[in-house]
C-alpha cells in the first residue's frame, strides 16, 4: 500500500496514518496491535487503533493526520528553501 502512494504521488512527501478501526470488535480481531505496530514502524508513520462507535481515539485520529500534514509541508518548505539569491 505505501508503494502504492509512493507512486501515485511521486517525489512528493504524503502523509501517511495507520489506522487500526472497529477496536470494539476485539473478539472479532484479525491483526494484532503488534503487528500494526510493526507495520507503522516499517512505513515509519503513526499507528492508532480507534472506534468510531465507542468514539474511542477518534478525535486523536484526526489530530495526528493534521500534525502529519503540516510535518510534510514543513519539509517541502525546508526543501524548496534557498539561503542565496542572484540578483
């Protein structure tokens, strides 16, 4: 899936969040929390396990993908900065 995003999105950074959802469903789980841990290592992005239903880790879902947008913007700032200009 990363490689998928890569490549749609090119040499562009894009923010990326592992959202784990139904955590109410615990019974019903089919991927443990370590192996979404090890995936959002892997991708090297956040992980969150979340509910919608029970309203669990919703609001922090959304505030870590606008902390993530704004940490990818800030390095394209950074990479398109110039400390020169030629006049």
């Amino acid at each position: 899936m990363r490689n998928v995003i890569s490549r749609v999105k090119g040499s562009q950074p894009a923010p990326i969040l592992l959202v784990a959802n139904k955590l109410d469903l615990d019974c019903q789980r089919e991927v443990s929390t370590a192996e979404g841990s090890a995936l959002a290592e892997q991708w090297d992005c956040p992980f969150i396990e979340a509910s919608a239903k029970d309203r669990i880790n919703v609001n922090e879902v959304f505030a870590t993908v606008v902390r993530e947008m704004n940490m990818t913007s800030e390095k394209r700032q950074k990479k398109n900065y110039c400390c020169c200009t030629l006049l």
